[in-house]
C-alpha cells in the first residue's frame, strides 16, 4: 500500500482527476454567473404624455437551470433539422417530378406502332432476290 502511495505516476493520476471534478464545479457556476447577464436587456420605454409619470419596468432576472438551457438548445437543433428535411424533401419531390416527365416521353409502344415499324422494316430493309428465305434454298437444293 505504502509503494502506491509514494509511486508518483499514481499521485499524478488521482490529482488530476480531483482536480478535474472541482474544474468541472467552478466552470458551472461561472456559466450560471455569466447566463443571467446577457438577459438582464432593459426594454426601452415609451414616452408618454407630460401628465402622465414614466414608469420604468425593470425585467425579472431569473436563473435558468442548465438542463433547462441545454433542452431548448437540443428543441432549436431539433427545430432547424426539421426546416432543413423539409427543404430537401421539397427539393426530392420537385426532381423526382422532373425525372417522371422525362420518362414519360421516352417510348410509347402499342399494337399500332409496332406493325408501322415491322412495315418500314421491310420497306426499308435490304431486297428480298439479295436475302432469300431459308426455305428458298433449300427448295432450289432439291
């Protein structure tokens, strides 16, 4: 027991952790002493008729707790995230339409279309007397 306590690496190791739970202490209350400053704004008051006296209302400072600070944090990530999904899911559906209207115009096959094109096939293809039939020539064999 003696041999822990006098090895230094140890007494550096538990030092650092006491002085890292104490830091984390004095950085808490600091930010609690530095939150409540920024909110203290004064509202500018209005003017008002000479007869009438100017009051000036001063805000209620009060202290939020710092769970409290960070929830509305996590709701304004959350809100944001939000606007940002939205934006992008307009953006999807607005190419996924553009992309629809490309395809539709493609092709567009029925019976008609397909014997006009068995038609120009043969009309434009090579002359029969060049391409004979297989049957043909197996008639003109014999």
């Amino acid at each position: 027991m003696y041999e822990i306590l006098t090895n230094p690496l140890v007494i550096a190791v538990v030092i650092g952790i006491i002085s890292a739970i104490f830091g984390k202490k004095s950085k808490d209350e600091k930010q609690s002493a530095k939150n409540p400053a920024p909110q203290a704004q004064q509202q500018p008051t209005q003017q008002q008729p000479a007869d009438q006296h100017k009051l000036e209302e001063v805000p209620v400072v009060s202290e939020e707790n710092p769970f409290e600070q960070k929830r509305r944090e996590a709701e304004k990530r959350l809100a944001e995230t939000k606007r940002t999904f939205k934006g992008l899911e307009r953006e999807l559906t607005a190419v996924r339409g553009r992309n629809a209207s490309l395809k539709k115009n493609v092709l567009k096959v029925n019976k008609d279309t397909a014997v006009q094109g068995v038609i120009f096939g043969e009309v434009f293809g090579p002359p029969r007397a060049k391409k004979p039939h297989r049957t043909m020539q197996s008639i003109r064999k014999n």
